[in-house]
C-alpha cells in the first residue's frame, strides 16, 4: 500500500494551514504516523517532542476502552509537513490522501497516550476522530504542538469535588470518590464542625485543603476506624459524625491557633497540622473509644504545652528541633509531626489504660 484515504471535513481556519477532522482506527493512525519521542543525541542536541509514555495512565484509558459503552471523543492530532494531497468534494467536504511510500509523516501532538491504549485493543473496529494538520515546516509543527499542550489543566480540587458523581471510576481514584463525598457534605452539612471551612473549587473562600481532609478520610477508610464503621448499619453517617466532632474538639482544645488564622498564620489549619491530627484521631476513637467532642477534647489536653501551631520551635524528640514554620506539607514531614503528636497522646493513655488495643493504620505511624 502506497497511500491511504479518508472522508475528511475542513475546518476554515488559518490561511496559513490546513485543518482536517476524519475518523480511524487505531490500526490505520499507525500506518501514517508516529510518536516521535523527545530526546537528546551525543553532542546534547534536542530531537522529538513527545513525553515518554505513562503506563498507569494508559493501562487506565485500555480499561476503559475495553468497556462495551465506553467513548473517545478526544480526537488524536496528527501532524504533516508533507505527504498530504487535498481534493475538493463540495463545500468543506474533501478527499484527503496520504502518502505511505516515504514511510510515516505523520507525527502525533496530541494524543499519544490514547493512542497507545487504543493500539492494545484486540476489537479493530474501535475508531477515533483524527484532527490532521498541514504545517509549513518542521519549526511550525513544534510551534504548534507547545500551543496545542500549553492549555491549562483542569485543577485536581474541581476534579475531586467532581468525582462522586462519576462511575466505573480506575482502582486509584475509587478510594479518592468516597473521600470526596465525605468531604463535599461535611463542608455544606449544618451539623458539621468544618462547615464552610474547607477550600473547593466551588468554595473558595475556605481555608483548610480540601486534598489534607480527603487524605485524612482515606488513611481512616483503608486502614482505620472508619474501615470498620463503613461495615456497620448507618456506616457512612458515623465516619461523618466522628471527623466533624474531632474536628470540633480540637477548635475547642487550640482556639487561639485555630480562630482568626489560615494554614500561613498556623500550622493547625496547614495540610501537614490537619493530616498529622487525622492519626491521633485514630488513636483516641481506637484506643479510648471517643466518639464526640467531650471525649476526643480529654484525649487533645496533653498536647495543651506541648505544640507550636503559631509560634516557637517544635521540639521533635532526638534532637530535632524545628522553627514553627519549618513544618512543611510533604510526606516525610507530616509523619514526623503525626508520630510525634500520637506518641504524646499514647503516652498520656497508657498512664491511664494498661492495654491498649492495635490497629493497622496506628501501627504504620508507631512504625
């Protein structure tokens, strides 16, 4: 085969380009085009433009793909700098042929990924819409693929808050959609502790991450109590109840860290404040049994002394001593400061109680 044709329809456009839409199969997108993939040669010179491929995010779209109502409006965009021949049809309507005989001259801007998935399929009948561009020359081409990728992306926080509300979600975003919808109504719930509070893309004023919260409320439902509520009668409206009263008793243990202030002015409201409070939420719902704010606010009191949410140093144990400030919202640091905060309280439960009971997600932070 030395070319292949298409139905296309031509969008007027630009008159310096030519842009065409058709449909095809994976199959035949092969034939005429590749990903040029970026890299640098010996003496440092840039070659491709294509991201390397990403095999979670394709394996993901295959998943989908393999569904039998699944779709892909999302065109592959294609484009050429020569091989490309035009016959006019009627209107807008053409006839476009490109050449095979030179080999691939197609290169994909836009796309790759669902490319990718699309060429696993075993169904061939599966086909996508093609936007194909005709560029000047090679320096057009890279122009047009910075411009065609420079589009903002959609920000997480409207995609979390968009989540519940969407099935047959990929395995890694089904733990995120609950967590979500947990977080969505104790920000609009009149009984909740944090109504109002937590910033979303439709809540902008709020303070408090709407991604600390949901990490809280996934470590709880995958390894925590909330695992275990989420088993019981009226599962979902006790993980509510027991975050919004924690929540409240630690307003009620540190008001003057928490009234007045944002996660700049205060390390209580930060990512790193909230989510290192989720474990010793643990601990005392596990531990201690509490279930409202009277008792999660007993199990907090050791900690009055013993914090620097607002000001002073945060004496870490074994010679760590950090400026209040220093606590940052990443991984290393919020386990740090949480199993520094449970140790506190462990310590305060085991003057009182003999045997303490284990649990999983209490476990990984003593750890």
């Amino acid at each position: 085969m030395t070319s292949i044709e298409f139905s296309a329809i031509r969008a007027p456009q630009s008159e310096n380009h030519i842009v065409l839409s058709f449909t095809a199969s994976a199959e035949e997108i092969n034939q005429f085009s590749e990903i040029d993939r970026i890299s640098r040669n010996a003496q440092g010179e840039l070659s491709g433009f294509q991201r390397p491929q990403i095999a979670n995010h394709i394996r993901e779209i295959k998943d989908y793909l393999e569904k039998p109502d699944s779709i892909l409006p999302n065109p592959i965009v294609v484009a050429f700098t020569r091989g490309v021949t035009i016959s006019e049809i009627q209107d807008d309507m053409v006839r476009v042929k490109i050449d095979l005989s030179q080999g691939k001259l197609g290169l994909v801007v836009d796309g790759q990924q669902r490319l990718t998935a699309l060429s696993q399929l075993t169904e061939s009948k599966f086909k996508v819409f093609v936007s194909l561009i005709v560029c000047r020359d090679e320096a057009e081409l890279r122009r047009q693929f910075v411009l065609i990728n420079n589009t903002r992306p959609l920000p997480k926080s409207l995609i979390y808050e968009l989540l519940p509300g969407v099935d047959n979600l990929p395995g890694r975003l089904d733990s995120r959609s609950l967590a979500s919808e947990f977080t969505n109504k104790i920000n609009y719930s009149d009984w909740s502790s944090l109504k109002g509070l937590i910033n979303q893309h439709t809540n902008p004023v709020g303070i408090i991450s709407d991604t600390a919260i949901q990490k809280v409320l996934m470590n709880s439902l995958s390894d925590g109590i909330m695992r275990d509520f989420m088993k019981e009668d009226r599962g979902p409206e006790k993980c509510l109840r027991l975050i919004s009263e924690f929540y409240a008793a630690v307003q009620n243990v540190f008001p003057s860290a928490w009234k007045g202030h944002t996660p700049k002015t205060s390390r209580l409201l930060h990512g790193a404040g909230i989510q290192s409070l989720g474990y010793v939420m643990e601990v005392l719902a596990v531990l201690e049994g509490a279930r409202d704010r009277h008792e999660f606010a007993k199990g907090l009191g050791c900690l009055e002394g013993h914090t620097a949410w607002v000001g002073g140093n945060w004496d870490l144990g074994g010679g760590d001593i950090r400026h209040w400030k220093a606590i940052q919202n990443v991984n290393k640091d919020i386990n740090t400061l949480a199993q520094y905060l449970v140790n506190k309280v462990r310590q305060d439960i085991k003057m009182r109680r003999s045997s303490p009971t284990s649990a999983p997600l209490l476990e990984q932070i003593a750890s």
